[in-house]
C-alpha cells in the first residue's frame, strides 16, 4: 500500500478490480454467437488452430536438394504445429515448371498458396491475379513478386526471404574487404541473371564487385546444373583451367555452394588457391567451410522461408490478417563462427 492511502479506500478499490474481473469473465463465457475467426479457432483439435486450412507449397528446389530441404522442413513444421493440410510441388528451381505448376494447383482450389516467386512479376502475376480472384490466398518465398505484394498485402500476399540485390551486394562487398580484394583481381559469378526476379541477387554481387574496381567474368548456371550441381563441374573446371588468374570464385545457387570444394578438386585447386564464397548453409558448405574450400557463406535462414509463408496463409484464413514483409536475414558464415552454427545447418535447420 503507498504511503497515504486510508485502508478503506485500499479495500475498496480492490473490490472494484474484482468486480470488474468477474464481469469480464462473465462476458467472455456469454452464448454470444462468434466470430467465424473465433468459430473455425475454437473448433480446431489440440489447439491446431489452422486444420481446417488446405495450402499448396513450393519448396523450390528438386526433393531433398539443398537448400530446399531446408524450406520444406521448415513448411513442415510449421504443419505440424498450426495442423493445415499442406502439399508439397517440387520444381526442380525452374520458373517454367513453376508456372505450370501453380496453374495445375489453383485448379484443385486451395485455401493458400506459396510460392517461390523466381518467375517474376511479368509472368506469374496474370495467374496469382486469377487465383486470388477465386478467393485463393497466395503469398511468396525466396524471391519476391514486388507488384503482387504491393497490390494484394491486405488480402494475406506478403514475402518471407532476404532483399535480394542488397544480400548479393553485401557479400561482395564483405569478400573485398575481407580478403583484401583490390582493383585489376579477376573474380568468376556463376549465378542466374536470365531470371528477372531472382536475377537481382546476381546483380548485386556483381556491382559490389566492380564498384571496388575487380574484372568480373559472368557465367550463367544453366538448367542442368541448376537442377543438378554436379552437372556443372565441367563448367567449372574449363572456365578455372581458362582463367588461371582468377581469385575468387562466387556461386549464386546453395547448392553450387555446396559443391565447391568438389568443383575445385576437380580443378586441380587446393583450399588456399581461390576464395570460393557464396550462399546458404548445408552440411557439404560447413565441411567445406572446416575444410578451407569454402571461405565466407551469406545466411538467408530458409527454414524460416518454409515456416513463416504458412503461418502467413493461416492468419490471413483463419484471422483475416494483411501480408507481412519478413526479411530472414543476411549472417555470414566462416571458419570463425561456423561451429556455432554447424549443429543446426547439419539438421537442415540452418
């Protein structure tokens, strides 16, 4: 009790706060017929608040491939925890196959969509603007699809993943300062600027590139390496044999990344002949990383990429809630901090 207050006047305001705590609770325990928010909440089993939600989800990658493990483990917790029905399309990171894919999944009329967004605005809005028309929900991972978000964000679109070109960016600008890059030094992108949307990323770490004034070779991963890393040593080895100057090597795709220390054996090239840097944890990267054939990794957490978009889809179902802007972050990871995050990146967590 403060000083100065009667004890008469403490007893009866506590009374007044008890009062209003059973009128409360009165109220909260009326007949009063719910919302269809608080109906479809309440009627969920084992507090599965979503189950009778019904989403499609695109984890991107091939099964099982890397980096889209990582999504799908995270979309299947996500599962596990809110109880939506979820199916899984794999698209093997080919937008084609994407297009054709959501086509093929709108037609069976789900709650939600989620989609990774590598085909772009231009060619996947008229099929999102037809799907959300019939009263689909859809929202986008990994890549973003800026005019869908911007036109339906009160509808539940919003995006789970990193600002591409400002990631590619800073993991080239990282790598010249930290490995003491300096104008005139070869570097060698392999990455995707065919895609207009997931081409930004590319984009970035070229500019960072020569902004500090290096000579930038660009070769573009083509489908079969796209789909299968392996495919592309080849690749690798012809362009390393041609240039054997170059110095750094940056691989836009995790599971290029994943393969570096594979591509430069294949090249004749030890752990210390060329800074090999790229993107996305996996348990090849960290051995590779350990290893010194990997040298500096950017971090776009994607188990977040597949948990959040179905949280996104049930709160805008269930809840009516808008689209959220969720940038997943952009750690770098090296040989001074990958034991910390070893553990989880060998679960396919991290």
């Amino acid at each position: 009790m403060k000083p100065g207050v009667s004890p008469v006047r403490f007893f009866l305001t506590f009374l007044f706060i008890l009062a209003t705590l059973a009128l409360v609770a009165c109220q909260g325990a009326s007949t009063a017929t719910p919302t269809p928010a608080q109906a479809g909440a309440e009627a969920a089993p084992s507090g599965k608040w979503c189950s009778n939600v019904r989403i499609v989800f695109f984890p991107g990658g091939p099964q099982g491939g890397v980096f889209a493990v990582n999504v799908y483990n995270g979309a299947r917790q996500a599962e596990a925890d809110l109880g939506p029905k979820v199916d899984y399309v794999w698209s093997d990171w080919d937008p084609q196959k994407m297009i054709q894919q959501f086509t093929e999944a709108a037609a069976t009329k789900p709650d939600g969509i989620a989609v990774m967004g590598h085909p772009g605005d231009e060619a996947f809005d008229p099929l999102i603007e037809d799907a959300i028309s019939k009263g689909i929900i859809v929202t986008s991972q990994n890549t973003m699809l800026p005019k869908m978000e911007a036109k339906y964000a009160s509808k539940g679109f919003g995006y789970v993943g990193q600002d591409l070109y400002g990631a590619g960016h800073a993991l080239g600008a990282e790598a010249v300062k930290r490995f003491g890059l300096k104008a005139g030094d070869r570097a060698m992108v392999w990455g995707l600027l065919s895609q207009p949307a997931r081409g930004e990323r590319t984009k970035g770490v070229i500019d960072a590139l020569k902004e500090a004034g290096l000579t930038v070779d660009y070769l573009e991963i083509d489908a079969a390496t796209n789909k299968d890393p392996a495919a592309g040593t080849p690749t690798f080895t012809g362009y390393v044999s041609s240039h054997p100057d170059v110095k750094l090597v940056v691989t836009d795709h995790g599971g290029l990344t994943a393969t570096m220390e594979t591509y430069l054996k294949a090249a004749g090239k030890g752990p210390d002949d060329i800074i090999g840097i790229g993107f996305d944890l996996s348990p090849a990267t960290v051995t590779a990383i350990r290893g010194g054939w990997t040298d500096l990794v950017i971090d776009q957490q994607p188990w977040l990429q597949g948990y959040l978009p179905i949280l996104q889809i049930c709160l805008t179902k269930v809840y009516g809630f808008s689209g959220l802007h969720i940038d997943t972050g952009g750690g770098f990871a090296s040989k001074d901090n990958v034991e910390l995050l070893a553990p989880l990146a060998e679960k396919n967590i991290r």
